[in-house]
C-alpha cells in the first residue's frame, strides 16, 4: 500500500488506533491510510509539503486529518527531541508560565534532573516522566495561582493510552508539545463532531487538547481536557484569522484548509504562508473543484491528488457500518463510486429537433461579437426555460403554463432591447430561440415523450429512493403529481443541490434528465447507490462529452501517491453553456449593472453590500451587518452566519417579499405570546442596561471600560465591550463577566438580581438554542413534505405559521467587492 517498509513502519500505529465515532468503531481501511500517508509526507521525508487533495468524503476526511496530522507531528517532535531535558529547555525558558492541574505557576529552570515550578504558596519538583502533565500558559495572567492538586483517573488513563499507540516510554512524552496544527473549517463542522471522536473509551480532546478560535487570541475549549491545557489542535473558520494566528504563533507548524473556497481571495496570501510553513493540505471536494483554481495551486508548486473512481478501485475498502453518521455515508459514497452503478434510460424525443435547434442557436448567439448588457441574461432566461422544459417528464399544468409564458414575455422584451445592437441575422436567431420555446410549451401542454418512462420508474421506487429535480420550484409540482396518481410509495422528492448536500444516502435515485455540468459532477459524490437517468439520445451526448471533459482535466493536473504532478498546464478548452452563463452572470460588469439597476428610480440612501447569487433564480445585496440564517439539515438547526463567512452550497433562509430576519421575526412573536418568557427577556438585559446608565453617566471610553472591568479580574478586547452594550442581538456574556458588570456599575437593580439575571440569560439562550431547532424542523419537514412531532403545541405552531412564509435558497457565488445599492433593497431576495 505504501512505498517502502520505512514510510509502512512509521504509520503502523494507525493499525493499533481505536477510534470510535458516536460510539461506532470506524478501523482504518487503505483510503483511510491512504490519506494518512499523504497527511505525513512532510514529517516522513523532513521536507516542505504542499498538497490538495480532491475527495469525496466530505467532514469525515476533515475529522481524519484532525485525529492524524496531530499525531504524526507528536511523533515528529518525538523523534527529533531525544532527550526529555533537552526537550524542557529548548520549549520553556526561566520565567516562562505554566499551568499544572489547572493552576498557574512559573517555571524555575531544572534542579536535581526535575522541573522546578512556584506556586503562590509552594515550590514544586516535579520528575521528568511527570512532566507531559505541563502546560505552557500564553494567556494575559501575570500572578501565579496557590496550587491545588487535583488527583485524575482520565489524565493517566489518556497519557497509557498515548504512550501505547505511539510504543513509548513515559519519560518520552514530551513535557510541553510543541507543534501545533491549525484547521480552517466551519465552526459547526468541527465542534459538533470533534467531541464524539474517541480512541477507545478516551475522548480524542483528552488526549490532544483542542479549541475554536473565533480570534487569534480568544478561544473556546472543545471538549473537555482534565489538564486544561493549551489547544494544540486548533479550528477556526476565518482564513483572514488564520493567517494571523499563522503570522503571530511559530508554534503553528501544519494547516489544513477544508474546502478550497475558504481560499476565495486568499491565494496571495498562501504564497505568503508558504514562506512559513513547510506542510499545507487543502481538502477540496472533488465534485465542486473550480478549475480556475487550479491554476493557482499549480502556480504555488502544490501536489494534487484526485481521488477518482479508477484511483479507488485500486483500495481495498471497509464495508459501511449500520450507524448514519458521517464516516457511514462516506464509506458508501466511496463504494457507490468504485461500483459505477448509473443506469441511463433512453427515451426517444419527437421533439428532437426543436431542441437542438434552440441549443444551437443558443450557442451561436454567445459566440457573436456583439456587446450589450442584454446578451447574458437572454441566454441565460432561455436556457434555464429549456432546461426546464425538457426535464420536467409532466404535461404542463396551467400553473406551469403560466410560468413558461411569462419567461417567454421577459425574453420578448430583452430581443427588443438588443434591437439596436446586433446584426439581422443575430436578431433573427433571438427570434428562432423565443418562437422554439414556444412551440415547445405548447406541445408539453398535450404530451411529453419522458412521461411514460419517468411513472414507470417511479412504480419501482421504495422508501429509501429518491426523484431529483433541477430546481426547488419543481419540488412541489411532483409531490401533488404522486400525491393526485396514489403511488403506494411516496419516495423523497429533493432538489439536485439538495442531493448534493444532504447527509441522508439513497438506494436508487431517478433523474429526470441531464441538468448540466453541475449533474456530471455530482457523479463524482453520490448521494445513492445506483443512479438512474432518463435521458434522450442527444442528451445522452451531451452528458458523455461532459463526463469526458470532467474526467480529462482532473487526469492531467492529479499525480498517484508516490508520482509527480503532471507538469502541463490546463489547456483552455471552450466553455459549456452553463459555465459560460455562470462565469459571464458572476463578472463585475453584470453585478455593478443589476445594482445600478436598482437605483433606477430610487430616493432612498444608499449602502455597500455583497452581491450573492443563487442556485434559484433569485439574488441578493447582504450587508456586512447582516445576520445570514443558514440550514443545517444535518444539525437540525439554523446557524447565524456574517456575509464573509457565506459558502457556496450554503442555505439560506429568507421571509418571502421582506427584509426581516426570520429567526428574530421568531423569537418576538414567542417573547409577545408568553408573558413569563418576555419577564425573562427584560430580566436578562439588566447587565447591559446597568452598563450603557454607566457610560452615559461616566463619559468612559470603551477602552476605559475594558481597564475597569480587568481590575475586576475580567479581560476582553475592546470590541467585545462595544457589542456588549450596543448589539440587542446579544443575550448575555459569561457569568464572571455579569458579577464584574455588577461590581463595577454598582447598578442597584443589578446589585440585587445578579444570579436572577444570570440563570434568565442561561434560560432564553437555551430558548434559543431550541427555536433554532423547531425552526430549522419546520422548513425542513416543510420541504420535505413530512409532519414532524413537536413536543410544544404552541412553538409548533408558531414556527408552522412562520414556514409559509419562508424562501430558502442555496448560495452559487459571492462578489468579492461591494456595491452601492438602495438600503431598501437589500438583505431581501431580488428575481434574477
């Protein structure tokens, strides 16, 4: 499997690794080690490493290089150090602070061949093969603590465990581990999957410690280590903020960056990094690469290894365990990839050559040299209504009919805005699209060649199957169609995003033709064991000329484990018609047009917002303030995102025809319906009534403000305290920070109520947590067409009500400038 008995024997700890996932063992199978092999390259071969790595496996492989490259630069530093003295004097230095068992001390320098620390009321000698219980301390405190000692169980049973993975003595643990690795991902990824990692019955987070920096200097513990020590595993989701960490901790010697577009606007600074840094792994999806990027990466001297079906079926893989959690789903993507199962059902088209013809001219009019600002949009309009038409296997309904005509007036009206623009012939070609997708609505009204095909199909699916469509809008009309047709099974109807992105994995799933260069990439992720598509024969053409010119690409920029990257550039090939639509609607000159657009007309004040485009047809300008409500289906929950820290493939949900946030729109109206929540509600914003009286009183700066409350023995950044007392949407902080408040504004409400208003803040912040959640059921069980068992009749129903006004929709792209738009019109869903 790996290249040489050196680089075997170095990794055969990874034989001995327990590790268990929400209680389900998951053994290491040849992918797994695999990755391994590549994740320890720079520690194997002592050389600067760059790698991205394409794969399909999404937060498990993310939670496979938190577990091993941690590991492997434990055993580096191992292997380097021989000596544990040696070790102790190189990492800390007379004078340095450390924390033993949770208390503060400063360390001495080495006496009698032990470690010599001061404690407020004791000098300690601790022995070398005690040493590894130390922990460097990088925080603010300059007072030493008295000592306590606080005899563990879970301490030893982590470093036995440790010391027998890695075969070492205990006087080898090195006393302070050294490096660190820092992991760019979302914070939901990690900090709810992190903590059901174990090796055995030890959480991971006991034998590594690890913590989420939401900054360079602040962070929150994941899990729960008995020594409390410094992270050495460390997440955060901002690049911007790991790239400070980077530059301000030397300690920080590997990154891994999950998802290339984390890299979005950062590429300049990786060369940077690289400066730094001698080992950088990059996950991307394989499915969702842009190829642009891989430019850069070649640029920067970066490795890349694709994980195609022909690279898999080289492994011997693990069978999938009976558990449904993310290295389930992982392992059989992997072997729904190795087994090829995609099926495609040809159905003759009488409409064939009105297609084609529609697509043809469609092409040739992207290809005239003529420029205006019509052109995309009327390419774009056209070939979305024929994508539509041609996978939608139903005749038309009235409600469709409607639908298609008002597109067909939209594009009437962009011909004739181009008039002036364009030559007789180009003109005419507007005139042959718009007439062929009429001819087209009309025969769908009466017969559609897919429909016979797409219900028998149908009658094969069982509970565990699913029907993909294109869009979300398409949803609905399928439910009501097997609803009026009473199939005795009511398979999942998703959308093709949907099934992209979802954690659920299917048996069968129908496609109802092909959807673009976005559907041939989803081969490279399954979501289902067998795929079947329904396709005509110059569809089928179309879906293999696409699939060859996926498959081409990613063999001429991968190398093999041990091999080069192919030293060629990506020749530039001509773009499909989707890409061309994609990369033409994302330029500037488009997004600077629609929001100019907008101020057509408009007196009211102007704002800088992002440009956001969707999967849907609808976009948005969110400002930078704008509190983004995501949908975790995997979580069950909705997540508050910044406009900066918005993925692509990220749902957001929006209230239809308005401005409002959702989740806030909810938490009022549960605050005006229950008068014991809306007492808890006030009673929890006392702290920050007492602190603005105090400022207003005093005049004190914020800064003067954070010196006051650091006397009281709290310290926060400035900026902490401004949203403290200026951001609403902030319940409360820590308890310690509430007393300090209490202490320092001397508030006589407050002075009275202080653990009142602590357990109301803990109180509406689990009330939110929990709406969240019922939120996030509604629209899902909304989308899915499923009831869902609420266990409060009034939450349920309020969050019912509430659904029916909910749009969500899946981000495609996001501007990396602003634009000055109307504030009336941002923050809220614009048609396309």
């Amino acid at each position: 499997m790996f290249p040489g008995h050196e680089v075997f024997n170095e990794l055969a700890f990874l034989e001995k690794l327990d590790l268990t996932f929400d209680r389900y063992k998951h053994k290491f199978d040849e992918y797994d080690k695999a990755n391994s092999y590549l994740f320890s390259r720079f520690a194997l071969f002592n050389e600067p490493v760059y790698q991205l790595i394409l794969h399909s496996t999404g937060v498990s492989l993310m939670l496979i290089a938190s577990v091993v490259v941690p590991l492997i630069m434990l055993k580096k530093d191992i292997k380097d150090i021989k000596e544990a003295s040696r070790n102790v004097t190189e990492y800390l230095k007379t004078g340095d602070k450390v924390k033993l068992d949770g208390c503060l001390g400063e360390f001495l320098g080495i006496s009698e061949q032990k470690l010599k620390i001061r404690f407020k009321d004791t000098v300690i000698y601790i022995p070398f093969e005690r040493a590894w219980r130390l922990n460097k301390y990088e925080g603010k405190a300059k007072r030493v603590n008295k000592y306590i000692h606080r005899p563990n169980p879970k301490v030893a049973k982590a470093k036995d465990y440790l010391c027998e993975l890695l075969n070492l003595d205990e006087t080898e643990l090195p006393p302070v581990v050294k490096s660190k690795t820092l992991i760019v991902c979302d914070k939901h990824a990690v900090c709810n999957n992190l903590t059901n990692i174990c090796f055995g019955n030890i959480p991971f987070t006991n034998i590594l410690p690890a913590g989420y920096y939401n900054k360079k200097d602040e962070f929150e513990r994941i899990g729960s280590d008995p020594l409390q020590r410094m992270p050495v595993v460390c997440f955060t989701a901002s690049m911007g903020n790991a790239i400070e960490m980077i530059q301000n901790d030397p300690d920080i010697k590997s990154v891994v960056i999950y998802k290339t577009q984390k890299l979005k606007g950062h590429f300049t600074s990786l060369r940077e990094l690289q400066k730094r840094l001698n080992n950088i792994i990059v996950l991307g999806d394989i499915s969702d690469i842009d190829f642009d990027d891989i430019g850069y990466f070649l640029s920067l001297n970066f490795r890349i290894h694709s994980w195609t079906p022909e690279e898999l079926g080289k492994l011997t893989l693990a069978e999938p365990s009976p558990s449904n959690n993310h290295f389930t789903r992982s392992r059989r993507v992997l072997k729904a990839l190795v087994n090829q199962k995609c099926h495609i059902v040809n159905t003759q088209a009488l409409e064939e050559n009105i297609i084609e013809d529609i697509k043809h001219r469609l092409e040739k009019i992207r290809k005239s040299h003529f420029e205006s600002d019509f052109k995309v949009p009327f390419i774009s309009k056209s070939y979305s209504l024929l994508t539509y038409l041609r996978t939608m296997p139903l005749l038309l309904s009235e409600e469709q009919y409607a639908f298609c005509q008002t597109t067909v007036n939209q594009l009437e009206e962009l011909k004739t805005e181009m008039f002036m623009a364009v030559n007789k012939l180009t003109f005419n070609d507007f005139g042959f699209v718009i007439e062929g997708l009429k001819s087209l609505i009309n025969f769908y009204t009466k017969y559609h060649s897919k429909h016979r095909t797409f219900t028998d199909l149908v009658k094969t699916l069982n509970y565990n199957d699913c029907i993909v469509v294109n869009k979300d809008n398409q949803k609905e009309i399928l439910r009501r169609w097997l609803k009026a047709n009473c199939f005795n099974c009511r398979p999942q109807i998703i959308s093709l995003n949907e099934f992209k992105t979802t954690k659920s994995f299917f048996n069968k799933a129908i496609f109802s033709g092909w959807f673009g260069e976005k559907h041939t990439r989803i081969f490279l992720n399954p979501s289902s064991n067998e795929q079947y598509l329904i396709l005509y024969p110059f569809e089928e053409k179309w879906f293999r000329a696409s699939q060859e010119r996926l498959n081409n690409k990613l063999k001429k920029v991968s190398c093999n484990l041990t091999g080069q990257n192919v030293k060629h550039e990506l020749q530039a090939e001509e773009d499909d018609m989707d890409t061309y639509i994609g990369n033409a609607l994302n330029s500037l000159g488009y997004i600077s047009n629609t929001a100019s657009k907008l101020q057509v007309g408009e007196v009211n004040p102007t704002t800088e917002a992002y440009f956001v485009e969707f999967e849907e047809e609808y976009v948005a300008f969110l400002t930078d303030g704008y509190n983004c409500r995501c949908l975790s289906e995997e979580e069950e929950n909705v997540i508050k995102k910044k406009v900066k820290e918005l993925n692509t493939n990220d749902n957001l949900i929006f209230i239809k025809d308005s401005s409002e946030d959702i989740f806030e729109k909810l938490v009022k109206t549960v605050e005006e319906s229950n008068p014991h929540i809306k007492e808890l509600v006030l009673l929890s914003g006392l702290w920050r009534t007492a602190l603005q009286e105090f400022k207003a009183k005093t005049r004190y700066s914020y800064e003067n403000i954070q010196k006051l409350l650091k006397k009281h023995g709290v310290s926060r950044v400035t900026a902490t305290i401004k949203s403290w007392i200026n951001d609403e949407s902030c319940i409360g902080p820590e308890d310690d920070a509430i007393r300090a408040i209490t202490l320092m504004t001397g508030h006589q409400e407050l002075l009275v109520k202080t653990e009142e208003v602590i357990t109301a803040c803990k109180k509406i912040r689990a009330l939110h947590v929990q709406l969240g959640r019922y939120l996030a059921r509604s629209v899902i069980s909304s989308l899915m067409a499923n009831s869902i068992n609420q266990e409060d009749d009034m939450l349920q129903k309020i969050t019912d009500d509430l659904t029916k006004y909910v749009q969500t929709v899946t981000v495609k792209r996001i501007s990396k400038e602003k634009f000055i738009v109307p504030v009336g019109r941002t923050n809220r869903l614009l048609d396309k």
